[in-house]
C-alpha cells in the first residue's frame, strides 16, 4: 500500500468514524475491515485513489460522518 498524507489522512477519518465498532458477530474493530479492503485493492493493482476510497468506502454509511454536495 502506498503511505502518503492523503492516504494517512483517510485512514484517520475512518478510525474515528468507525471508533467502537466491530464487525458482526465478533470482537473484531471494524477498521479491520476497511483496511483489509484498501490491501485487496492494491493487491490487484489499484493505485492511491482507489486504496483511499477503500479505506473510506464505509465511512458515510456506518460511520455518522456527513457529507454536503456544495
């Protein structure tokens, strides 16, 4: 996976929105999840974007973030 400031910068969103949860049926953190699937997109040749929106692909619908078209 590709570290950078975007990168780390979504990863922190997703941590503090998904703060306290778990995946079902387990005591798992949710951030598991999320990042597992950024692996899986870069794992198949998925640059830096795509990684980014794996990592916050749950974000507005589990993790009470909102967000506003301007």
């Amino acid at each position: 996976m590709i570290k950078n400031a975007k990168f780390t910068e979504a990863l922190s969103l997703a941590v503090e929105a998904h703060e306290g949860r778990y995946q079902k049926s387990s005591n798992v953190p949710y951030i598991v999840h999320v990042v597992e699937v950024a692996g899986l997109v870069a794992r198949f040749g998925g640059d830096e974007e795509l990684q980014i929106a794996g990592i916050l692909h749950d974000v507005l619908d589990h993790g009470g973030v909102t967000y506003r078209f301007i």
